[in-house]
C-alpha cells in the first residue's frame, strides 16, 4: 500500500486523527463479580450520545452479560470520547514528520511483532486497509487480526496527536511576545517524533523501504493452544 505523497505545511492543523476517517478508539476492559469483558472498536465522534447507552445495552443483550456491565460500558465509551472531544478546536502540527508504529500484539494463535514508520502529515491514510495488505501479504487467515492491526495503529496514531496538541500550546506560549511566527517541530518539544524530510525527502509512504527490511522485518508466529492457554493464563493473573 502506498498512500499519496503528503503535502507539508508548517502551519498547525486543528486537532483530528490524522487518518482519512476520524474515528475514535475505543477500548473496554471491564471486570464485575469475576466475569471481564473485553472489547476494542472505533467510535465516530459526530455520533450522538444517545447511541453510546443503546450500543451498551445490545452488547450486554447480545453477549449475555450481567445488566450491571451497561452502565459500565456507556460510562467508559462516554469518558473516552470526552477525552477526544477536549483537545477538538486546538492547534496540532503535523507536517514533515513521520513516526514509529510498533505491534506487539496477539490475536487467537497468531503472535505478531513489528515496527513501521507512518506519515503523520497524511491525512488520506486508512489504517484499515495497511492492515489487509499486512495481512495479504504475511499469508495471515484469520479475519480478526486485521481489525487489531488497524486497532493498535489508531490508539498510537491518537496519542501522537495529543502530543501534537501540547507541543503546539507550547511552541504558542514560548513564541508568545515575538513577531511573526517560528515553527518548532514536535521532534524539539518532546514528541516521539521523526524529521520525514531528512529521512525520505520530499515523498512518503507507509510502506518500509528496501534497505530497512532487516531492521523493520515482521514477525509473525503461530501459537500452540498449549502456548495461548499459557499466555492468557500469564495475562489473568497480571490482571488481577
């Protein structure tokens, strides 16, 4: 997959997931008298709040959980969403940087690790569709580990933002006073954060280069369902 080449700009940007559809996301780990539910989605911010309660309670009656969970369910999706909604209508920068996506996840039986670099100034990227060609191309079948790819790549794409968001405010207050206006990448204030233009020039892509294969190489295992019983095992009793 190779997105369009990106368009600097030095100027902030109003605060959004840098990705073509801004979505929120979500995830829900909630444990009432010994039974958890897990779960991780996205979440359209423009949605109104009355589909949080109705969302809670199909999951409750679809799954067969306890009544009790709904309330838990809205309350977290509602606290989630509030924490995006409070950085909407500030400044964030995005141009001439890209950042570092790392995967360390499991789904079923499959172990994936990675690390990849990701155009935070492409606002037409689609996490979706990198992890079905990362999943095409890995000869990965199973259905639910696309979704997680794509997951895991929001929830770090959001807290880059978010560091965007400070890093703005702060270029803000330290210029404050001066004529005119300095850009201060977020690379100087503290963001995790790389310069796109020394590494790739003027074009980029999500896609990692040739030369980098051995250091961005995926790693992709297929579990025994002795060594997932291990796992989840080892995850409960952290848990806990």
């Amino acid at each position: 997959m190779k997105p369009p080449a990106s368009t600097f700009s030095k100027a902030p940007v109003k605060f959004r997931m840098p990705t073509a559809d801004n979505l929120v996301p979500i995830r829900l780990d909630i444990e009432i008298d010994g039974q958890r539910f897990k779960d991780a989605f996205t979440w359209n911010p423009s949605d109104p709040d009355s589909e949080v309660a109705v969302f809670a309670k199909r999951t409750v009656k679809d799954l067969k959980l306890p009544p009790a969970f709904i309330t838990q369910i809205a309350s977290s999706i509602q606290s989630q969403l509030a924490e995006f909604r409070s950085f909407e209508g500030q400044d964030m920068y995005t141009g001439e940087k890209i950042v570092p996506i790392k995967l360390d996840l499991r789904v079923n039986h499959t172990l994936i690790k990675d690390q990849f670099l990701w155009d935070l100034n492409n606002f037409e990227s689609d996490p979706e569709e990198f992890a079905r060609t990362f999943c095409r191309d890995l000869g990965i079948e199973d259905p639910e580990v696309g979704p997680a790819v794509a997951f895991a790549i929001r929830e770090q794409l959001f807290e880059v933002a978010t560091q965007s968001v400070a890093s703005a405010r702060e270029s803000r207050l330290s210029k404050k006073g001066r004529r005119g206006f300095e850009y201060v990448p977020a690379s100087k204030a503290g963001g995790a954060v790389l310069d796109l233009v020394k590494l790739f020039g003027h074009k980029s892509s999500v896609v990692r280069k040739r030369k980098e294969w051995e250091v961005y190489e995926p790693i992709v295992d297929h579990l025994s369902n002795e060594e997932v019983d291990a796992l989840e095992a080892r995850e409960e009793r952290n848990f806990r």
